[in-house]
C-alpha cells in the first residue's frame, strides 16, 4: 500500500503531546548528491502531511525542532539558507495556513533575539497571527534545553526575588502553554536527545528511527505510536502486574 494510503493508527489521551527531532536532512542530500540546503527543502516539505496526520490522529500539542543553538556551528552558507528557508515557511506557508483554519496554532520556542531581525519580526508576526488554539504546533529555532532553563530559572527568580519552586521555573518555560512529550521520536538514528526539551522530556518515551526526515512518512508514524503502545510507563514508581 502507498505510504500515504495506510490507515492512521488509533491512540488515546496517553498520547497528546510528541516532541519531534527532525534529523538526517543533511545524509538524505548527500545520497543524492546535492547539497545539504536541498536536504532541508525536502524536509521542509514534509512537515505538513505529518502535522495533518498527527493532527487527524488526535495529538493536540507537536514541538518540532528545527535549528538547535549549537546548529550555528555549521557553514555560514547552511545557516544563511536555513534562516531564509524559515522566513519564506513561516511567511508563505504557515501564515496562510493560520488565516485559513482558526484550530491550528503556531508558537516559536527559543530564543529570538538571537534571529536574523527579519526573521525575529516574522516568528512574531506568526504568534500574534495565532494565539491559542486547538491544536498547536511549536517550532523550535535557536532553541537549546540547557539555554531554557537558565532563561526560566532566572526570570523565576527575579519574579520571586528569592528562592523558587519547580512550578515558578514551568511558567516560564518556553513552552508553558505545552504539556510535557508525551513521546519524542528522533529521525536520522543518532541515539541521543541532543538539548531537546531537557525539563520538559525527563520521562518522555523516546522512538528513535533511522529513516532521515525528508523520508519520514505515514509508515514511520504507526511505528512510532506501536513502540510507544508497547511502553510501560512507570515514572519511577512499580506497577503491580
Ligand atoms: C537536521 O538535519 C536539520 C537541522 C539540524 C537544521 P541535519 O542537517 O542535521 O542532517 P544530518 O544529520 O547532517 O544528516
Ligand atoms: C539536532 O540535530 C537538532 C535539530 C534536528 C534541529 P543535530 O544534527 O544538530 O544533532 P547532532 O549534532 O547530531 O547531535
Ligand atoms: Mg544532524
């Protein structure tokens, strides 16, 4: 059957949260021998069809990693292209997207002051264009764990003016308006969370698969929700068979 033709697998309210590491955009150009821009193309142009496929699933909350804040490492050339390939995203496809269906919502995660300026106006433009929605979307640019949690950390404690609670620290998380993965599912087979979601997945289930992003389809999705099925989340604790 066609990739895109398989049924949508069946899931429940243990699944409303999935954090997405989007990896191997680089190694899926390289075996086409084109450049590494090309592989983000490719994997810019998926995110739709799985969105809509979480979506249709009944996954409420989706935080996609997109360039991490140690990805500025890379060629000037990659980071360039990268950033204009977020603007025309966010400007040609998301906006639209936002206009033309009042459930879907957007947030940019990370830190924006870092951005490109026309960019930084953009990822505003997009949330203030969104707001709170049925379904919502994160995308994380500039976005690192260790990076988050100092941010929250210190703007607890200037809040507080003294000692502060985890709780204080969750609301100002990137991602307060978020609950916590759910499941993380990492593409491109690197076995490793690479500062993704530090606080917020300390006991996600993580599925790691070695198909790269620009080839992540529909059947990748019902393996994914399978191995989280098969999971036993204990959270520490010992559940009596
Ligand atoms: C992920 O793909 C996209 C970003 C980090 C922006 P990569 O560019 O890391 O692809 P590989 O890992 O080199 O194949
Ligand atoms: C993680 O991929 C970041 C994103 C997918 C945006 P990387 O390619 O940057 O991760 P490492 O370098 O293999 O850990
Ligand atoms: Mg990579």
């Amino acid at each position: 059957m066609k990739n895109d033709k398989l049924p949508l697998p069946k899931i429940d309210s243990r699944l409303n949260s999935i954090g997405i590491i989007m990896d191997g955009n680089g190694r899926w150009a390289k075996k086409r021998l084109l450049p590494r821009s090309a592989g983000h193309v490719a994997g810019a142009k998926i995110i739709k069809q799985v969105l809509s496929d979480l979506r249709e699933m009944g996954v409420h909350h989706v935080t996609l990693y997109a360039f991490s804040t140690e990805n500025w490492k890379r060629s000037k050339e990659e980071v360039d292209g990268l950033m204009e390939l977020f603007y025309k995203y966010l400007d040609e496809q998301v906006l639209g997207a936002l206009r033309s269906d009042k459930s879907f919502g957007v947030r940019i995660i990370g830190d924006k002051s870092g951005l490109p300026e026309r960019l930084r106006r953009k990822c505003i433009e997009v949330e203030e264009a969104s707001g709170d929605r049925e379904f919502i979307c994160n995308v994380a640019i500039n976005y690192g764990g260790r990076d988050e949690i100092l941010m929250a950390a210190n703007a607890a404690f200037r809040e507080r003016g003294g000692e502060i609670t985890k709780e204080d620290l969750e609301r100002h998380l990137y991602t307060s308006h978020s609950p916590d993965p759910d499941l993380i599912i990492r593409t491109g087979g690197e076995n490793r969370v690479s500062n993704f979601l530090l606080w917020q997945g300390a006991y996600s289930e993580l599925h790691v698969t070695s198909t790269l992003w620009p080839d992540f389809g529909r059947a990748d999705i019902i393996k994914a929700v399978e191995d989280f099925y098969s999971r036993q989340r204990r959270y520490g604790g010992v559940i009596e068979e």
